[in-house]
C-alpha cells in the first residue's frame, strides 16, 4: 500500500490545475452547440415573429400544412385566407409559415 503523499502526487490534489482541464471539453461543446443549433433557431424564431406582425390583407402566404392562400382578414390570433373562389379558412397566426414573392407563384 503506497503512503497517502504518494497517492497524492499519482492522481493530483482535488481542485488542483486537472480539475478545469476536464471542464475545457464541455465548455467547448457548449459554445459549438450555441452557435450552431441555439443561436440561429432563435433567428429564425425572430424572423417569424416580425413577419407574422407584418401580415397584411391581400399577402399571398403558405401555411405550415402547405396550403396557398391570400389573405383576406387579419385578427390578434387568427388569420383568415382565401384558398379558392368562395372558400375562406381560418387559421391560427403562428401556422403561418412564409409569405410567397414572385418566384413562389
């Protein structure tokens, strides 16, 4: 059985420099995930919410169940579209998800 400074000087003193060299690694995976999964879904999030604020009677938009449509009434929560001649649905604001420009059409 080794002596207890023996050990000591095998494994290192708790707290000592090895302690946040094994922090370093999950540091390192945390700054990669921010910037590549957190930081641009919180734009993309941004992005939506400007352009769900921005809708307008008369934009043409997609929903996110894929149906085309113009828009024929804005509320605070629902969005009224005209899909066909004669046929309006109503929707929620957030399943918005893009309004159409002239290469979607």
């Amino acid at each position: 059985m080794l002596p207890v400074d023996v050990a000591w000087a095998q494994q290192g003193a708790p707290g000592g420099p090895g302690a946040f060299s094994g922090l370093i690694p999950l540091i390192l995976i945390f700054v990669i995930f921010y910037f590549l999964l957190i930081r641009p879904q919180q734009k993309r999030a941004k992005e939506h919410r400007e352009m769900l604020k921005t809708l307008k009677r008369g934009d043409k938009v997609i929903t996110s169940g894929g149906i085309y449509g113009v828009v024929e009434a804005v509320d605070e929560r629902t969005v009224t579209l005209k899909i066909a001649e004669n046929v309006k649905v109503k929707f929620g604001k957030p399943y918005i998800a893009a309004i159409r420009t002239g290469q979607d059409e």
